[in-house]
C-alpha cells in the first residue's frame, strides 16, 4: 500500500534550518510529482512546494522562496524540504503529498 513517512521536524529559534524528509513506498516514484504542504495553527492547509518527477522543476510559494529547497532522489525513493532562515510564520505541521495519499505530518516549530 501507499506509505508516505515524513521526519526532520522540530523545535528551532528564528533563522534556523531544518532538512524534511518523506520516504515514500507502494507507488510509482520516480514518475510522479511531489508535493509539501503545510498547516499552521488556526490556518488552513496550505501548498509550500512541489518537485516534477525528474526533479527539474519546482515551484513554492512567495512567502518561501529564496529560503526553501524541494529536491528529491529518485533511487531512494525521498523527497527532500530544506528550511532556511526560517521564521516563526513558518511554524506548522508539514506534509508530503501525492494524489489522495498524505503522510503523518511532522511539526516544525520556529521560537525562542
């Protein structure tokens, strides 16, 4: 079955930097797209960043851009989200995607 395992989260101080990971099994990897989304406290889910399947094209949202990397390695089958510089607006649960099929989240928290 599809199986999406998310991990890296934690808790950093403003400026910091966290390397997500999603180890993904049951389906097809190397040929598919991937997404992170996230969901803050209070806010709805929100689309951070997505990878074609080749890893050659990316797109994120304004508010991360020049501070997040999505990347990927196929023989592995893992995507990648590395957090730079990061912000207490970034604080959220975050999610690796793909179709219906969702990973547990892990929480990254950005504080003092």
């Amino acid at each position: 079955q599809v199986q999406l395992v998310e991990s890296g989260g934690g808790l950093v101080q403003p400026g910091g930097s966290l390397k997500l990971s999603c180890a993904a099994s049951g389906f097809p990897f190397a040929i598919v797209d991937m997404d992170w989304f996230r969901r803050a406290p209070g806010k709805e889910r929100e689309l951070v960043a997505n990878i074609s399947f080749s890893g050659r094209h990316t797109n994120y949202i304004d508010s991360v851009k020049g501070r997040f990397t999505v990347a990927r390695d196929n023989s592995k089958k893992t995507v990648y989200l590395q957090m730079n510089s990061l912000e207490p607006e970034d604080t959220a649960v975050y999610y690796c995607n793909w179709a219906k099929y969702w990973g547990q989240g892990t929480q990254v928290t950005v504080s003092s």
